[in-house]
C-alpha cells in the first residue's frame, strides 16, 4: 500500500509540473500576442498622426492658390519623389498625397515617408498618367480599423452620406484641381470590370459609367452621361480576399 501511495503521488506531481507548464506556456503565447498586438495599433497610431501632420502643415494653408500648391508640392516631392497629387473628401478624414511607384505593391505596406507600415499610402495605378488624364484612373488605400486612409469610402453605402459628400477633388502639382462628383459605391472582384482603364469610343465610355451606376449600393442623382472621365477609388473588403470595395466619380469639365 505504501508504495502504490508513493506511485499516485508521484504521478500527481508530474501532472501538476506539466499544468503549470502549459499554463505558463499560455501566458507567455497570451503575453506576447497582447504585446504585438500592441506595437500593430501603436504602429496604426503614428502613422495616423503623421498624415494628419503632413495635411495641417501643407495641404490646409495651400489649397485656395495655385502658387501655393505648386510650392506644396515643391515640398512634398523633398521628402517623396514618387509625389504627384493630393485627394481631398471634404467632410471626411480623406486628404493625403497621393504617390505612384513602379508597380501596386510597395505602397501597400510603406507610408508616404517609405516607412513600413501597414496602413500603406493612397497610390496611383503604376500604369495610369500623374496628370489624371485617362479614361478611369485608380487610385487604391488601406482600409485601416482605425478609420484612416481608405475606411471612410464604406460610409458611401448609406445615401445620405453620398449625397452629403459628393465631390472629391484632386490636386495636382501644376497647381490646378480636378472635382469629381460620386456617383456609384459598390463591392466588386479585384479583376472586375471596375477597373478596365480604356475605351472604344466615347459611347462605350458612356455605357461602362451606366453600368457601373446600376452596381451601386447608394443611389446618385449624379449624370453620368457626357461626363470626360472618371476617378475610381479602391480599397480591400474586410473578411474578403479578391473583393474591393469601390467608390467611382465623374469628371464633367
């Protein structure tokens, strides 16, 4: 009997050193996801911040002047080369510069300073002109938990807010301005027709903006027809792998 009693206690021992350990293996898996989790929203945090700077020390004292974007944009291209616009949502948290790099990857996960980061930068499609000349020209931003870069373009869902934030301007570094008027928010493939970038003719233009119209979650009032191009905004839907979440507008002067 004494020594089955020393048996059981010695296998009691071990099952309490292997709990603790996997209790303490636990914490330690716990702390260190707490942890990164933690340097992921500080990370989100900064980069916020230093947009929200950039746009307070440059775009919000240069917008009303040509002169003074053109020196805006002097600036900006001192820090970043690949500078060539500034989009603006008035109403909403959207005002940055906009970039354009060789290819659609780098700004995916590199700021505007080229700093890596998740919450990228707004960039032009590697293959579209900087002077926002062609038929439909992209431009793509994260869709950031925290509501920055491109999270805001959800909120065109609802119509109210389409209607109450219809126009989105772009600035380019010849200090002239382009406003687009809203007219379609949607969710589309990653190859969808959304961004097919040239035309036939003026008539296929015209029956690609009615189309895309129609895919609207939002109603517009906007007239699509006679319009000279369009900007089309894109940014990743949450949960979903190849689907975009699209907001479109046309360009009428």
């Amino acid at each position: 009997m004494p020594e089955k009693d020393a048996t059981n206690a010695g296998k009691k021992r071990r099952g309490t050193v292997v709990t603790v350990v996997v209790i303490t293996i636990a914490l330690v898996c716990f702390v260190f996801a707490m942890m990164n989790m933690f340097d992921v929203r500080i990370g989100d945090l900064q980069n916020s911040s230093s947009y929200r700077e950039l746009a307070a020390k440059n775009f919000a004292g240069a917008k009303d002047s040509p002169e003074k974007l053109s020196s805006m944009f002097e600036k900006l291209r001192e820090t970043n080369p690949d500078t060539v616009g500034w989009i603006d949502i008035p109403g909403t948290d959207i005002s940055y510069p906009v970039v354009q790099a060789e290819d659609n990857d780098f700004y995916r996960t590199h700021n505007f300073f080229k700093e890596e980061n998740r919450g990228g930068a707004v960039f032009l499609d590697a293959q579209d002109h900087i002077g926002f000349t062609d038929e439909n020209t992209v431009l793509y931003g994260q869709n950031m938990t925290d509501g920055s870069m491109f999270a805001a373009l959800k909120n065109y869902q609802d119509k109210s807010f389409l209607s109450a934030h219809s126009t989105i301007s772009i600035y380019l570094a010849d200090g002239t301005a382009k406003d687009y008027r809203v007219f379609a928010a949607y969710i589309a493939s990653d190859e969808g027709e959304s961004f097919t970038d040239t035309f036939s003719s003026h008539g296929e233009f015209e029956k690609y903006v009615t189309a895309m119209k129609a895919l609207s979650e939002s109603e517009s009032d906007v007239d699509v027809l006679g319009g000279k191009s369009i900007l089309t905004l894109s940014t990743c839907e949450k949960g979903e792998d190849t689907a975009k979440y699209i907001v479109q507008a046309v360009l009428h002067a």
